[in-house]
C-alpha cells in the first residue's frame, strides 16, 4: 500500500508531535506572537533532519523548514496563533483557564504540528523509496488577523513550491469546493474639535457625529454592492463623555466579497463615504488599512486526490471516554440540534465518522489560505477534531484541541497530508492537472499582495 512507511513512521514518532501540540495548546499566543509555537515547532522538524530558518520572510514568528532535493516541491501549511477569549480547560463546561485569556479556538495548536507529523512520514518513505522531490513545512503565524500568509506571500514565500496541503481541524470530514471571502480591513480615525455639549456646541466638531455618519452611509452603500459582499464594522475609540463634544472616533471596518476584485471596489467606495461623512461634520478622517486577503480557490485535482485518499485511510476510531466528552459538549453547543434537526447529523452521533461526498457551499468567513492558492495550486481541507455541534471559534473546540480528539484528528490530518503529497510524488500527472486547473483559473493574472509595501510587519 502506498504510504505504508510514512504512516508507520507517523505512528512511531506520535508522542513528539502530541507532545508539540499540547505545549502549543497549553501556551496560546496570539498572532504575531507566537515565540513559543515557532521555536518548539523549529526545533522537531531540526532534530528530525530538516533545516530550519526562522523570522522567514522578514515575519519574526514565521518559519520555513526543508529536507530533500529536486521536483516536486510540495508544501505543507501549518499553523499556530490562538484566539482572545478563548481559555479553556479541558473539559465540558465553559471554565476558561485564565479569565478573558487567549485559547485555541479554532484548533490552530494542532495545524502546524499535524504538517510536521506529514512531512516525518515523507521523508521516511522518500528516504527507504529513493523518491525525489522537496517537502517544505511552514509555520505560518496570524491566521486569525489574516495577514500572516499575506506577508509571507509579500516577503516572496510560497513561488518556489509545485503544490501545497493545508489541513485544518472542524467538526467534520468536509471537503468543499466552495469559497470563502476575500477582505479589507480598515479603521477609520475621525477628528474634531472638543467644546462643551451644553455651553458652546456650536464651538464643536464631533468626530462621534462624522464615524456615525459613516456608518449610516455604509449601511445604504449595503443595497448597492454585489450580493456576494458582506460590511461589518466596530467603534474601537470614543473620547469624551456625553458632556463634551468628542473630539476623536474610530471605526474599524471588515469588507469581504467572495472576490478580490469586489472587495477593492466596495473598499474604495467606503472611503468615498469616510470623506463624505467628514466634510458634513467638518473633521478629518485618516484611513488605516490593516490588512486585505484573496478569496480562496481550491484546487480540484488536489481535493479529488485528497478525498480519495481519505477514502481509503481508516478513519479515527473514537473511544467511550471521547464520545461521551464530545454528547456532553454537544449538549451546550447550540449548532448541534439545528444540524439535527436539519437532518445533517444521525441522531445519536457525537463524533463524525464518515466520509462525505465534496460539496461546494460558500461561505463568507475568510481564510489566508487564500494567498497561497493564488500562487500555487493548493487545497485546504478539514477532518473531524471537535464534538459535531461545536461552532467555529468557540470554547468547545479549545477543550477539544486539548484533548485525545484533538490529537486523533491531527493525526488524521497527518496521515490524509503525507499519503497524498506521495500520490503526487509518484504521479507527475497530478501535479500537471493541477497546474493546468489553477493557471486556467487564474486567467492570466498575477498574484499581487493585497498589503502595499509600506506597511510594516506587525
Ligand atoms: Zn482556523
């Protein structure tokens, strides 16, 4: 069987890669702070054989590690930033370990080790096979503020590579050809003049007064946009108390569109209403773009190459001990009755545990994944990690990447990574289709960063 050595190699070495992954879990760092992760990360993948540099591309939490030699070059993503808010013990009531603290809810723990586990179990069969071809693991830092690809991508990652695999841990087996948005991320910083609310209004110029109205411009600017937009935003900074008249307001906006080109569009006529809002109170506005990303764009050939394999891997056997922690934490987790009671989950099920067909559902979160599939073909997929009902970003995924779920579900990941990259190895016609499949896609056109050089690595 092909990957017989890669996964029996995966096997043997699984304590260092848990090991990896709970001292990841048990120290969550945010993005852009993510010492901790990429140095034990470094570490295992330097003692396994594969060099290492750190600080890639100038993103000091970033991380690029090589072993091998030739074509193809096949990439694997990994990540490791937590989520604020997001502490939590291992188990099934909400009991965060430090109150307010940073967590992994989204499973980010087990990314980058799961990559390390893959890229252990090639270089074993590539090494007893004499089988040609490079494996680079990244760490990839600040998935969640969607900038840590980005910069990479700025700082030129990624152009080097045939193919790349990033696994991602969910509630399910799913794989989807659908997309998710691209975005902006922008906050808008209106200033004014300050006066007394009751004696000399007429003295002031409220920069509360100029973000509101913005807001109120966007939300008519929402009917005039292409369906697949979504604008949502948030005060992050308000002086004053209802007696002065405030002086400085700022707004942060997300806009995502399912594709670049929308979103740009969309972005550039919200400043055009920032402006407008500005000159009707007459303050100023400072625009601070944070960050932008690409739709995703999965690549076909690469899924279909993924869901036969995960198709012919056995899947994780759960225990008593993790379906009985998972019903519990199903229990509190609002999405589970719905996905009962819309027939998408057996009743009685706690864990998936089977293989389903690809489906192809959009969805209007973003993923910087996203950069990466517009340099090199590239699939994203994810396996069952988490109690069924469990939401994305929620304490029940941190309680489930703490525990042997989690660890199971990683490994899965590993396996379904490890035994498909040697599929392409062995078969160049993968990698050709691939190929074929993105450039058709991409039409022509030409990664460009999202980020303009000025802007700085956080
Ligand atoms: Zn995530």
């Amino acid at each position: 069987m092909l990957g017989k050595m890669a996964l029996q190699e995966i096997e043997e070495k699984k304590d260092a890669v848990i090991e990896l992954a709970k001292k990841i879990w048990e120290n969550p760092e945010i993005g852009y702070q993510e010492v901790k992760a990429c140095k034990w990360t470094a570490e295992l993948l330097e003692k396994e054989g594969f060099e290492v540099e750190t600080g890639y591309t100038g993103v000091p939490t970033a991380l690029r590690a090589v072993w091998g030699s030739g074509k193809p070059v096949i990439g694997l993503l990994g990540e490791y930033d937590a989520l604020a808010n997001m502490s939590q013990t291992v188990s099934t009531e909400k009991e965060p370990i430090v109150e307010g603290g940073p967590g992994h809810g989204c499973g980010h723990s087990l990314m980058a080790p799961s990559c390390v586990a893959a890229a252990i179990g090639l270089k074993k069969e590539m090494t007893e096979r004499n089988l040609k071809g490079t494996i680079v693991v990244y760490g990839c830092p600040a998935e969640e503020v969607l900038t840590g690809k980005v910069f990479m991508a700025r700082g030129g990652a990624f152009q080097d590579l045939d193919i790349a695999f990033s696994w991602h841990p969910m509630t399910t087996n799913d794989l989807s050809m659908g997309t998710a948005a691209g975005l902006n991320s922008a906050k808008f910083h209106f200033k004014g003049v300050t006066s007394h609310a009751g004696g000399d209004p007429y003295n002031g110029r409220s920069a509360l007064d100029a973000a509101e109205l913005m807001n109120v411009g966007a939300n008519f600017l929402r009917e005039h946009v292409p369906d697949i937009t979504r604008i949502h935003y948030a005060f992050t900074e308000v002086h004053g108390a209802p007696n002065v008249v405030p002086d400085r307001a700022s707004v942060w906006y997300f806009v995502r569109a399912l594709s670049r080109e929308s979103v740009v569009e969309t972005y550039n006529r919200l400043i055009k209403v920032a402006k407008g809002a500005a000159m009707m109170t007459e303050t100023e506005v400072e625009v601070e773009f944070m960050g932008g990303c690409y739709e995703t764009m999965q690549n076909k050939v690469l899924l279909d190459t993924v869901q036969e394999t995960i198709s012919e891997l056995p899947l994780p056997q759960w225990t008593e001990e993790e379906i009985k922690f998972a019903e519990a934490l199903n229990k509190c987790s609002a999405n589970y009755e719905k996905l009962l009671n819309a027939g998408v989950v057996e009743k009685g099920v706690q864990l998936d545990n089977s293989v389903h067909p690809v489906t192809c559902v959009n969805m209007f979160g973003s993923n910087d994944v996203s950069e990466v599939q517009h340099i090199v073909p590239t699939v994203n997929f994810m396996t069952a990690s988490a109690n069924l009902g469990a939401a994305y970003h929620s304490w029940q995924i941190t309680a489930c990447a703490g525990h042997s779920i989690g660890m199971k579900g990683m490994l899965h990941g590993a396996n379904i990574m490890a035994v498909s990259a040697l599929k392409a190895i062995e078969n160049p016609k993968i990698i050709e289709n691939a190929k074929k499949e993105f450039n058709k896609a991409m039409n022509g056109r030409k990664y460009e960063c999202p980020i303009p050089d000025e802007i700085p690595v956080p």
